[in-house]
C-alpha cells in the first residue's frame, strides 16, 4: 500500500513537472448577479444574470519557446451562462466549442501574428483589442461602450492579425477576416472585415484610435451593424486615459457611417477612483446623428446615459460588483422600449476568477 502511494505520488509529480514545461495554463472567470431593470413601457423584472460585466468562460492558453526569440502560441476559450450552463458567446457561423476565442499566433522581434476566431480590435474582448477610453469598458449592459446605440463589431471569424513591436509604447495593429462567419463562398458573396489601429501605453498615459469597416457583401445570414448586403459600416474609435493615481479621468469618442443606416456620433466622459479599497467607475455618454433606415417621420436620434460601478475585491480571485445606470432616448428613439435606449438597470453580483 505504502509503495502504490508512493509510486503515485512521484508519477504525479512527473506529470507536474511535464505540465509546467509546456506552459499550458487552464483559466476561467464566473460571474452571476441579480439584476433589476426597466425599460421604457415595459414591465419591471428581476432576474439572474450571468456574465453582466465580465463573460463567464473557461479556456486553456499556451506558449513554446522556440529559441532566438521567438515562440508559438495558442488561446482556447468557451463562454457560457451560469444561469443554466449553455454555451454563450456564439455569432455568426459559431454557436458551440470555443465560441469567444480560439486563436494560434507566432511572436518575435518582427511583432506577433496570428490566425483564428477573435475579438475585433474595438470589441473590448479578446486578445487582440486596443480599445480604450471609457471606465465601465463593454461589460455593465446599458452602460457598454459597445451597446446597441452605437456601432461595434464583436468576434469574427477566419481572421489574421498581426501587431508590430511596441516602440517606445506604440504599437500598431491590422486584422482582416476572409468572412465574419462562413468564407466557403466565392470572395464577394462572403462579408469581411477590415481593422487598422495604434496604441500607445507609457508612463501615465494610454491611448487608442481604430479606424474598422465591414461590407456586409455576405448579406443576412451574415448581419453586422444592422445592415444588409452591400451596406458598408464605417467605424472610428479614439480613446485617452491618464493615470493621476487614485484618478484615471478617461475620454472616449466614436464616429460610425453606415450605408443606408446609422450615422452618428457618440462622446464619452468617465473615471476611474479608488475608494475605500475598491474601484469606482463612473460615465456619462451622449449620441447624436440619424438613422437612414427610418423610413418614416424623424430620422434624427439622440440618446444618453449615466452610471455608476463599484468593484470590490473581497480576495485576489474574487470580487463584489454592484452597478447602477439611466439610459434615455429622443427624436426617433424616443419611444424605444429597449432598456439600452429608454430604461434603468440596478445590479448586484460576484466574481470569481481561477
């Protein structure tokens, strides 16, 4: 008995060590909530929610060195809900298996270039996002830089991406998916998308400006912006935050044209305080423009929104959010009964990483 306890303990061990050399780490983030929200001409209700602020995901990530600089790498990762342990995150083509990323890429002194399913580069998800800008980030429903008021591309498919060395805290970013879901077709039957970008991130200062167009030539089945086939969605994302210490006051600004659709404008203005051992964000945000596509009666929109987050830690892993925040719209939105335009959203839920 005493030996097979031994012959255990050093084969686990061995398996430790292998483990550990090929630099494979397991990870996950769970988050559920309760959530209180309105929408205008609808009814109050109160449910669970996963996944308000931060998806709820596991993944596996990993890198090889392969000598003179260069390595190999890979990011494997599945979203789902707590609520009822389905699958989240699909889009497009994608609907199970590693829906919020599963990426491979090569890094060295030439920068880092890779190939896959991954966020866009103003998603605000993934590895290769460079937004900036705004406090509450794309997380905290209606209060989310890349809510339904203004213009964003989530993750795509067939994409490459490539990033240059960082020089002297810049860096520069290209991504191109061959279809934003299904590039089987004949190239201009498929939708695809183009994303250029810079970042600069040294001392106190970070900041990012993202110029991102889709064509929608892959028609309805592959719907990006709200739009059809043929109508092109043009997007420009600028973001700056300074570092004061406890104060990170932010400013963030999207320009969005669409063919036949939406073309607004939309400020931001938020911070980021440390308060009593926590971080508070707050935000406030206004669009105007018009939307193309109302056929009838006003077509000028115009809508805003406040809210306030707090993030406590009660340990390294884990972490109280509580989340309040008013979205109001007018013009041709005025009556929108989506909390995102016209509504109130409260929120109390935990965090928990591994």
């Amino acid at each position: 008995m005493k030996k097979t306890l031994l012959a255990m303990g050093v084969l686990g061990a061995f398996s430790s060590l292998a483990f550990a050399a090929s630099n494979v780490t397991l990870y996950g983030v769970i988050e559920e909530g309760v959530l209180v929200e309105k929408a205008k001409h609808q009814d109050t209700t109160v449910q669970l929610r996963s996944s308000f602020d931060q998806g709820s995901r596991w993944g596996i990530k990993g890198v090889e060195e392969l000598g003179n600089g260069y390595s190999v790498g890979f990011i494997l990762e599945q979203g789902f809900g707590v609520d009822d342990g389905n699958t989240s995150n699909g889009n497009y083509t994608t609907s199970s298996g590693f829906t919020r990323e599963a990426f491979m890429y090569v890094n060295g002194g030439f920068g880092k270039f890779g190939a896959g399913r991954t966020g866009t580069l103003s998603s605000g998800a993934q590895s290769n996002t460079i937004l900036t800008g705004w406090a509450l980030g794309t997380g905290f429903g209606l209060a989310s830089w890349t809510s339904a008021i203004g213009t964003s591309f989530s993750r795509v498919n067939n994409a490459v991406a490539y990033s240059t060395p960082s020089f002297s805290g810049l860096s520069l970013h290209a991504m191109y998916s061959n279809g934003i879901g299904d590039d089987t077709n004949k190239w201009s039957k498929n939708s695809h998308y183009y994303g250029i970008g810079a970042k600069y991130q040294a001392h106190a200062i970070k900041s990012s400006l993202i110029f991102e167009a889709v064509d929608n030539k892959g028609g309805i089945n592959n719907l990006v912006g709200n739009k059809l086939n043929g109508d092109t969605a043009y997007v420009v994302n600028f973001g700056f935050e300074y570092n004061l210490g406890s104060v990170t006051p932010m400013f963030a600004y999207q320009w969005a044209d669409q063919d036949n659709g939406k073309k607004t404008n939309m400020f931001g203005l938020s911070a980021k305080v440390g308060v009593a051992g926590g971080d508070l964000m707050v935000g406030g945000r206004y669009l105007f423009g018009d939307d193309d596509s109302i056929k009838e009666g006003d077509d000028k929109v115009r809508a805003w929104n406040v809210a306030a987050a707090y993030v406590y830690p009660l340990s390294k892993r884990t972490a109280v959010k509580a989340f309040a925040g008013y979205a109001d719209g007018s013009k041709a939105w005025k009556d929108t009964e989506n909390v995102v335009y016209n509504g109130y959203q409260v929120y109390l839920g935990l965090r928990h990483s591994f």
